[in-house]
C-alpha cells in the first residue's frame, strides 16, 4: 500500500486540536456517534437553585452513592432542560472558579473549589461547537459522549470517588452555548508530561515502572467497562505527589467511546502521532491493540530525554530504544510498539510482562 498516499489522506481528515510537546491531537466529524449499545446510564437531574439554596450542594461522596444506586437501572432518561441562565446561576453559586489550568481545541480547564466545603475542583468549559462526539441513547436524545462515559465510570465504580484512576465526575450543566464539567482536582498533582521534565526530560526505569503498572491496570479497567478513551498520552494523565507513592490519574474522556471487543473503526480520533501503523496498512484500528500501543508511546517519551514519539520515524527506525534501558524494558516496549497488531501483546498479558512484576 502507498504509505505516503495513506498519509496524505490522514492528514486532510485530521484537524489539530492543541500541541503539545510538539504533538497534535485530531477531533472528530460531529456528526460521528460512538456505539450507544451499552448498558445505559442514569443522568443526575441538575436540581433548581432553590433546592440547592435549601439543601446545600451534594459531597463528592453522595454524588457517588446517587451513580451507585442506578447502577442496575435499564432506562437512560432526561427531562427538559432547565433554562440555561437558572443553571448557569447555579454552577456560580455552587462553585468559585480560578486561573486556568489548560486550553485546547475542545475548551478550557480552570481551577476552582465548591463554595460550600473548599473542596478542590476543575471546571471544563466545552464550548457546543466543539462537542465533537455525541452519545445518542435508546430514546434519541442526545448529549456529550464526555458525560456519557464518566457517568458510566462513577455508576460502575463501588467506594468513594476517586477511588479509581479516572478523575471522578461532580457535577455538570448543559447549557445553550457551552457544556461546563465539574470535575475532581486531586491536590497536589501534575501531569506526566510536566513530572517528566521536573525531572530532567525523563524518569528512571523503576519510577516509569511504578506508573505503567497502574496505567496498564487503569487501561484495563475502561476496557472490562466497555469504554474506549482513544487518546492516552503524558498530557492526559495525571501523577498525585502528595505520597510517597505516586498514583496515576486519568482525564480527558471528550474523544473517548462505548465499544465492544469486536469493534473495528476507520476514523481516526485522538493525537496525529500517535496512530497505530495498522491505521496506514490496512485502514482499520480495533480498541485493544491501539491502547497496548499507547501504553507503548507513553513509556517511550517517559524513558527517552525530551524524546517526542512520532510513529511514522518510529516505523522508518529513526527512533530507538535507550541503550541504558534492561532487557525487560525493551521487551515490553517491543511488545506494546509492534507494527502487526495481532503480534502485539494484549492489555493482561502487558500486566503479566516480567518487567512489571
């Protein structure tokens, strides 16, 4: 096949979404559905600004226990939007926003807390024309596939939120103009990308190890969960440096999907260079072997000073592995970055690698 016409072809239907290190992110068409087969969701009701006044905004801890109970409802339903100026009246009463965090294609990420309990947050603005991905469910209607997912994770997640590695969703409001997510700010965190260069352009094999066991562990929780994120990378994940003992954070669910372990696509979604070489041999991706890759992109740049992975130098060989790096670790970075998908390792087998033990 004619890679280079492959490319080409790539680049026309893919639009930057924000550089980062150098990388570029593509958004989809919006008129693209993921599968909405899946077990349906409950959506948490916005309630009117005077219940809020009278009852004060919900804990983290009850907005958990309220996704827990319909964890076993069959109907995903809505009822009419309140108007937008009452839920905008309400996000501000219930929340203080602060500087911004981060801006890409899709929005903006500010810090802020819940007034109430100083409770830190983040507040995600998505602006309606870049809601790039919708979930439609059984009845029609139709929201942002971001809502959609992290329902999902807060319905199918037992304990307390944050209690796994996607940042726990605590609020949201669909307004006229803009959908606006609260999300949970673990404090003190940064990105992988940011520990990184604190570090000097990269991490220790035995640091990198620490996260890629819990990275692999949370790739493996959103697959058993049917849900696809498309886009895991050093940006979108997040590192908890109030311990000894760091602990990985996922974000970023705007491009992720519903799936199913036969799914196949030809759209490409997510960062440009990131995409799995199947994507220019045979047109087609599946969920699993493009998270194994990934897993694979992420160790590269966390292992290689200041390295940024591309996979077309990757499969042309103009990006190696460090000589300094143990046999082991070339092995599992051989197996997440090999070319012929069926020949990569899946998500369990990479937990089993003897590298990770």
């Amino acid at each position: 096949m004619d890679r280079t016409r492959t490319t080409r072809r790539l680049q026309r239907r893919a639009c930057p979404y924000t550089k980062t290190l150098g990388q570029h992110r593509t958004r989809v068409s919006e008129g693209e559905h993921p599968d909405s087969s899946q077990d349906n969701l409950r959506v948490r009701l916005l309630k009117r600004k005077a219940r809020e006044d009278r009852e004060g905004p919900s804990s983290s801890e009850d907005v958990q226990r309220e996704n827990l109970k319909t964890k076993d409802k069959t109907k995903l339903y809505t009822t009419q939007k309140l108007p937008a100026h009452v839920q905008r009246a309400a996000f501000k009463a219930k929340y203080k926003q602060q500087k911004k965090l981060g801006e890409g294609g899709c929005g903006a990420v500010f810090a802020g807390y819940r007034k109430a309990d100083n409770l830190p947050v983040a507040i995600k603005h998505v602006p309606s024309e870049t809601q790039f991905i919708k979930h439609v469910d059984e009845h029609g209607n139709t929201f942002s596939v971001e809502v959609a997912v992290m329902l999902k994770l807060a319905a199918d997640t037992s304990g307390s939120a944050g209690s796994s590695a996607p940042v726990s969703l605590l609020d949201w409001y669909d307004l006229e103009q803009e959908l606006i997510l609260v999300l949970e700010r673990p404090v003190p965190c940064v990105d992988l990308a940011t520990y990184i260069c604190s570090k000097g352009g990269s991490l220790e094999e035995e640091e990198a190890k620490i996260i890629l066991k819990q990275l692999v562990d949370a790739a493996i929780e959103l697959q058993d969960k049917g849900i696809f994120h498309r886009d895991i990378k050093v940006q979108n994940i997040l590192i908890e440096t109030g311990s000894d003992l760091l602990r990985v954070r996922l974000i970023d669910f705007g491009l992720s999907c519903f799936v199913k372990r036969c799914s196949t696509y030809q759209q490409f979604y997510g960062t440009f260079n990131h995409i799995p070489p199947e994507l220019y041999n045979s047109d087609r991706y599946r969920a699993g072997p493009t998270t194994a890759w990934q897993m694979g992109v992420v160790l590269y740049e966390t292992l290689h000073r200041y390295r940024v992975f591309e996979t077309l130098s990757f499969l042309k060989n103009s990006l190696r592995f460090s000589q300094r790096l143990s046999k082991n670790c070339k092995d599992f970075l051989q197996s997440c970055l090999t070319e012929d998908p069926k020949q990569r390792l899946t998500l369990e087998q990479l937990k089993h690698h003897p590298w990770l033990r």
